[in-house]
C-alpha cells in the first residue's frame, strides 16, 4: 500500500508572523536562565520564598517577565509612569498569551531572517510550564509619587531599580510619598523591599534614602555596595551596583 505524503503545512499569514518577529526582538538579549536569574538572587538570601511582587518603574517589562519566570511568582505586578511604555509591556502580554497556543516549530515562516524566531521558539520550549499555564505579569500604569493603588498588606516583595532617586529630583515629597505606600502594601514579618539605587546622584544617596525609609515606617535590614550588576558594566549610571534590603518596622 502507498504511503501518502503528509500535506504541506499552511505557511502562517503576515499578520501572525510579524507579533512572532515583534517577540523575538523584545527578548533577543534577555537569556532568563543564565544572564538574569543568578543576578537576581543576591537579595533572595535569608528571606522566605516570595510569591507576589510589585516592580516600581517597570520601563518596559522585561526585568518584571524576568522577576515573574526566573522566581517562579504566582503574581507580579509591574507599575510605570509613562503610558507608551506600559502599552508596549501589555502587548507582549498579549503576544505570549497567543503564542502558547498558535506557535510551533512546524509552521514558522519558511522565509526572511529565521534566526530570532527559532531563538525564541527555543526559549518558550524551556519553559513548558509558564507558557501553558499563561503565568504573565499585569501592567499598570501609574504615577508613584501620587499614590499605589493595591490593598495593604498585599504583596511578598516591593522591587525598584533606579527609580526613586527620580522621585527626590522631580519633587522632594514624592519619594515619602511613595515610601509610605511601599510600607502600607509590602505583607507583614516576611515581607520585604529592595531598592536598587545609586549611592550618591544629586542631593540623592542612600543615606538619606535609609532615613526616608525609617520615616515611612521601614528598616533596613542590609545595605550592600558591592552586589551584582542588572545590566551592561559600562553604564553604572543606568546599571548601579549595590541595594538596600528592608522591611516593616516591628
């Protein structure tokens, strides 16, 4: 008896590939294993398992994407003051949530540069389980000085990096603002917050951001200049090494 070939798979139309390409090029340099979850565990050391973060100036999203897959988080949140940026966080959003269902090896395009595209088919086939089970973050935009908008006591972690020092130079009370939220929304005992910031820019440093800490009602726990980069090694203006550990004032 003959074996009938199998028919050709439909190639996927314009419309579909160019989200697909989109992704690719959001994640290209962002290798989660290797590039940002071992620099994510120098303040994971003596604290509990974390389940729910809250990412303070976002950018874009993908450290919160990192956050989310590398810590394996049942929720995270991340909150941006500017709107475009926000609005190209969710449409990844929405791209990964397609993604999990539409894409596969078989039916990429047969045509134009493959290389990212296989790269990131690559990377979603070593995460079986977040793709599948949708395990994406939400995105909220929002201005921090002005208030945070989540219940009390509601999340494990309260994540910022490089944000509040922008807080000090825009107007003063914007960073105890904040500060005050931080405390109100960060969960009680295990609860912790880890600030990223620069050791001295402007009238900012983190001396005075240890003493707004205590005014908000937070303690600092550790203060470390020596930890790991986030980023490129040459910018320390925009990838500052070092960061303060704290949490609720018993």
């Amino acid at each position: 008896m003959k074996i009938q070939p199998e028919p050709p798979l439909v190639p996927l139309p314009m419309t579909d590939i160019e989200p697909l390409y989109e992704l690719a090029d959001y994640f290209r340099d962002e290798n989660f294993d290797t590039r940002y979850l071992p620099k994510l565990e120098w303040f994971i050391e003596g604290c509990s398992q974390f389940e729910s973060v809250l990412n303070l100036g976002c950018s874009r999203g993908r450290e919160t994407f990192a956050l989310t897959w590398c810590l394996r988080l049942v929720q995270a949140v991340g909150v941006e003051i500017d709107y475009e940026r926000i609005r190209y966080a969710r449409k990844i959003t929405r791209f990964l949530s397609t993604f999990r269902h539409k894409y596969c090896t078989q039916n990429l395009p047969s045509f134009g540069d493959r290389r990212y595209v296989e790269t990131l088919q690559t990377w979603c086939e070593g995460m079986p389980t977040e793709i599948r089970e949708g395990n994406l973050p939400e995105f909220v935009q929002e201005d921090i000085s002005r208030g945070i908008a989540h219940p009390d006591n509601s999340f494990d972690l309260i994540y910022s990096r490089y944000t509040l020092w922008k807080l000090m130079e825009r107007q003063g009370e914007g960073l105890l603002s904040a500060l005050r939220d931080i405390a109100r929304i960060v969960k009680l005992e295990m609860g912790r917050v880890v600030l990223v910031e620069p050791e001295q820019k402007g009238e900012f440093c983190r001396d005075y951001l240890q003493s707004c800490l205590a005014e908000a009602g937070l303690t600092t726990i550790k203060t470390e200049d020596n930890g790991s980069r986030l980023g490129g090694a040459d910018d320390p203006d925009t990838n500052p090494i070092g960061y303060i550990l704290a949490k609720l004032r018993a």
